[in-house]
C-alpha cells in the first residue's frame, strides 16, 4: 500500500490548543466542546489524494476548511474517486488516520445534493459511513443519530453475490446519491467528514 506523504512542519508558533498548517494555525471546532483527532487533520497533504478538478461553484459553508475539503455548515467534505479504490475500511482507515475525520454521515437531502456537487465525477460510487452496527441495524460511525435516510429502490437488501466473503454490511452513495447496501471489500471512493476549523 502507498503511503500518503506528510508535509514538512513550519516554524511558525501557534498558541496552545493550535496546529500549525503551513502559514496558519487552526483549531478543530466541535458541537460538543471537544477536538479529535486535529493533529491528524492537520498534517494531510489532502491535495495528493484528489487528481480531480474541484467544482466551478463554491459550495455552501460558514467554516473554514483545508485545501481540498469543501466546507457544509459546520462540517468539512473530502471525497477521493481516484483510479485507485478502497474498501470501506481501508476508505475508513484513511479517513480517521490521515484525514482526521470519519467517513462521512449525511443527515437531509441538501447534504446528498452537496456531496454530489463535490464528487464532480459523478459516474463514481463512494463509501459513506453508515455501516451495520451491533445489533444488526444501521448506524454512522461518528455515532450521530440516523434519522434521515435515502436508500435506492429495493436497497438495503443484503445479497450476497457469487465471489463475496460476507453479507452486504457496508453502505455505498450512488452518483444519482441514492444509498445501496454492499459488501465491505469491494474498492470504491469515499466521502470523509470532519468539523470545520477556525483560522486564528
């Protein structure tokens, strides 16, 4: 597997609390007063994940976000839809690991609108993160409530196709952004969420 490269510190001093990001020092906001995973966040060179070109329109957002992720009210979008796919919990892993967030969670058909917008291949699946939780039903990984859904007709049905190791555990986004229930292995895109940063 190929690691993503990290880009080389600045000199420049942040207050505590604050990640240096080339020129800039950031602080991760949350809803709930707690920061996760900021260094991690902070450190990506997200660009080296995207060969894409990023929408001609800006997308809607009052937060301040990376190079490369797409600011939703509070929240930061990153999708990858690169030549090389990924399992839902490699997709996961690189979310958590090296983009600092989670796979992402989509709570209202404005939401399913702006990450299509962003994933401007539009021919492309991507993982989201909603996955079967423990006792069987389904949840988003970053534990907010499901309320909102937007399966595809028919969807989820858990088959199992001739070759898979498992059930359908994992949930893809479709490009028309309807959601299918698919097994965990298969190599897609992925859409990663976080909370926006604030610029000092």
């Amino acid at each position: 597997a190929s690691s993503i490269p990290v880009p080389p510190p600045t000199s420049t001093p942040c207050p505590s609390g604050y990640i240096t990001w080339y020129s800039s020092c950031y602080k991760l906001v949350s809803d709930h007063g707690q920061a996760s995973s900021a260094s991690y966040q902070l450190q990506t060179p997200i660009s080296n994940l995207s060969a894409e070109k990023p929408p001609s329109t800006p997308a809607p957002g009052d937060g301040k976000c990376l190079p490369g992720w797409w600011p939703y009210g509070r929240y930061c979008y990153f999708t990858y839809n690169g030549k090389v796919g990924y399992s839902w919990p490699e997709a996961r892993h690189i979310c958590q690991e090296v983009n600092g967030g989670e796979l992402a969670s989509i709570h209202s058909r404005a939401e399913v609108e702006f990450i299509r917008n962003i994933n401007y291949t539009k021919y492309h699946y991507v993982w989201i993160g909603l996955t079967r939780d423990r006792s069987y039903g389904w949840g988003w990984t970053d534990l907010t409530s499901l309320g909102f859904t937007n399966w595809a007709p028919g969807e989820p049905n858990e088959a199992v196709h001739d070759g898979d190791v498992g059930k359908e555990n994992c949930v893809e986004m479709y490009h028309d952004g309807t959601w299918n229930d698919n097994n965990c292995v298969q190599k897609r895109g992925f859409v990663s969420g976080t909370r926006s940063l604030v610029n000092v």
